[in-house]
C-alpha cells in the first residue's frame, strides 16, 4: 500500500506541472531513487506502470536514477527530478 501512495503523490506532482505549463502533456519522467529508499527501480517502474494505466499519462516514459550516495541528506527519499512536456506549437495569430 505505500507504494500506491507513493505512485499518488507523484502522479500529482506532474499533474500539477502539468497545468502550471497551460496543459502540454509529459513525456518523460525522471525519478531518482536514494539509496536508501528501500524500492529497486524495477519494482518502482513496475508500480509507476500499473498507476498511469489507463490515464492520460499513459504514454510517459520513466527513467529511473538510482543513488549509491549513503551519506547523500536526501537518501531515503524518492525525487522527481525532471517532467519533459510535449512541445507546443505556438497558437498562429488571425489576421483579418
């Protein structure tokens, strides 16, 4: 069950990313797990898989860093660290 609750925040992270960036849609994802997060990245991919499933993040491509750092502050935390959105062709101006 933490997993899933993992999975829900991070979705709700790129979903507000998302709508700060006027809708584009992601992409790409980069995630990276501490050293000491107690998930491999084969078992997070695995629970990102199942929690976009059938959403419009559907499509999203993971890349999962994983951290050796032991001493790193942040070792026991899994982070977003990029969201690459879709590039938005600019709206063309009407002229009259």
């Amino acid at each position: 069950m933490h997993e899933m609750s993992l999975m829900r925040d991070l979705l709700e992270k790129i979903n507000l990313i998302t709508k700060a960036n006027e809708g584009a849609r992601p992409v790409a994802v980069t995630v990276k797990l501490g050293a000491m997060s107690h998930i491999s990245a084969g078992h997070f991919r695995e629970h990102f898989d199942e929690a976009i499933r059938g959403t419009p993040l559907e499509k999203v491509s993971l890349s999962v860093i994983v951290s050796e750092d032991l001493d790193d502050p942040r070792a026991q935390d899994i982070l977003l660290e990029s969201v690459e959105l879709e590039e938005q062709e600019p709206e063309s101006e009407s002229r009259m």
